[in-house]
C-alpha cells in the first residue's frame, strides 16, 4: 500500500517535442505527465525538443499534474545538457532512464540540486541492484522500463508477464522498503483496452501505485483500475468505525464482515481513504 496520498494512478509519456502534445496535456485527466526527451525523440530532434519543453514548462498551465522531466542518459551527448536545462525549472522530478547503480543517480544529483529524482529501472543489473538505488537519498520515485527488461532477458510476451515477474517484484520490495512511489511499465496496444485493464489489475492487485501509458485512451482504464472502489472506501470507513468503537469498550481489536481488524488494518484504511480523498481533489476521472 502506498504510503503517500498523492495519486499516480496515471503516467502518462508526452513527446517534448510535440507542441500540439505538450499543449494538449494540460486538459487531460492524467495524474502525472512523463515528459520525454528520450525514447520519443528522435537524435536530430533533441537539441530543440529540450528547448521547447523548457519555455512550455516555463509558461503552461499543469494545474494538480505532477510534471516529471525524463531526460537523456548522462551517457549520451544530450544528457548533461538536458539536466541542466532543468535546473530551477518549473518541474516537479527528474527521471534518470536506465539506472543500473546508485552512481547513476548521483550522477544527476550532483548536477540538479534539491530537485527530487526518480529512476528507470529497465535493466537487468538494475531489478539485481534495486535495494540500493531506492535506498538514494534523492530519489522519490521508480518506473518500470518493461520494454527495454523483457528486451534484454530475451523473454516472450506473454498476458501474465510472467517473465518479468521476479523483477517486478524485486522493484516493488525496494521502493515499499524506502517509501517510494513505484509505477508500473506500458502497455503497448493501446487500442486493447481489455488486455489494458487485466494488466492493471495485475499491477493494482502486486502493489504498484499506478500504470505509465502511452496514449490518452489509456487513461480511464489506469485512473478506474488504481483507483480505491467504492466498496474499497465503504469498507476502511467500517473499519475505523468499528475500530474506534472496539478502543472506546477497552478492546484491541475488532471484528468487520466477519473479519478480525487490527491497528494494522486501519493503517491502511487511512491510506485508503486518503488516497481517494486526494483523488477527488484533483477533479480527475
């Protein structure tokens, strides 16, 4: 369960080359905007990609969105420049693509002060060395790179992702160990809103604070899917209810549905209610 009311249900990846895209993101119901200088730009466009996403940072309206900037690999010719372009900016993460070490993230830091990091894991060395990236102490947020993962383990498709599940897993362990917001990997077809929405299920169901995407037909499937349901809010206000009730008779615990509920369980019966509170603040679908 997450650990912060702020929703990332969804992620969704803007070109920063596309002035028609950038300027359609501010009325979209996304929670969060990716704003990409990488994979979606090509080599000869990124000097002006760079430029452009800076003055609409600078002077767009994102209202409640979370603006995350993902950069070049310092590895690249534009990497360094990319980051700082975006010093001061109007931005709310940086994210550093295919970190493998916490090296990799220090490598930024020491270039964007203050500024909060957020890291791709789509390695293999980096699922192996998830523990220590999240364990950074400017890193806020983690996405799954499961393209460039399933690219590099060679695996097949398959709906279950069954493949990709040990790293998953091993993300998800780290980012809940250090209290991080961790994001799930893209669906590709986009146009299967069926297939979408039993992926994240899937996500929802392991842990993951929500689902990056890439096209805004995605959008109400991932804000429907990590969203808390009805029944999800009717339940937590139940339990701290009878929680509350159960402390006020001298008791520690007390029983819901047929269920026992502890301390633990109204623990995450805030977050739950939190989480929706936050929601419904934005406005979002």
């Amino acid at each position: 369960m997450q650990t912060h009311a702020r929703p990332y249900r969804s992620v969704l990846y803007i070109p920063g080359s596309k002035a028609r895209a950038l300027e359609k993101a501010q009325t979209l119901p996304t929670d969060a905007i990716i704003f990409d200088l990488e994979d979606a730009v090509t080599p000869e466009e990124k000097p002006a990609a760079r430029a452009l996403l800076a003055q609409t940072l600078s002077e767009a309206d994102y209202g409640a969105r979370a603006r995350i900037v993902r950069i070049n690999g310092f590895d690249t010719p534009w990497g360094r420049d990319d980051a700082a372009a975006f010093v001061g900016a109007k931005v709310d993460a940086i994210l550093i693509p295919k970190v493998s070490t916490a090296a990799d993230l220090q490598a930024v830091a020491d270039v964007i002060p203050g500024l909060p990091l957020w890291a791709m894991l789509e390695t293999a060395l980096g699922m192996l060395n998830a523990a220590e990236i999240a364990a950074h102490p400017r890193l806020q947020g983690m996405v799954m790179g499961t393209n460039d993962l399933a690219k590099e383990l060679g695996s097949r498709f398959r709906p279950d992702r069954l493949a990709l599940q040990a790293g998953l897993g091993l993300c998800l362990l780290a980012a809940r160990a250090h209290s991080r917001i961790i994001i799930d990997g893209v669906y590709n077809a986009f146009k299967d809103a069926e297939g979408l929405r039993v992926e994240c299920d899937q996500g929802r169901d392991m842990g993951f604070d929500g689902k990056t995407l890439i096209h805004p037909d995605q959008l109400a499937v991932a804000n429907a899917a990590f969203a808390p349901s009805e029944a999800e809010v009717d339940l937590a206000r139940r339990q701290i209810a009878a929680f509350d009730e159960a402390q006020a008779a001298g008791l520690g615990v007390a029983v819901v549905d047929g269920k026992i509920v502890e301390n633990l369980h109204i623990v995450t019966a805030r977050q739950t209610l939190a989480k929706a509170g936050a929601i419904a603040a934005m406005g979002n679908s």
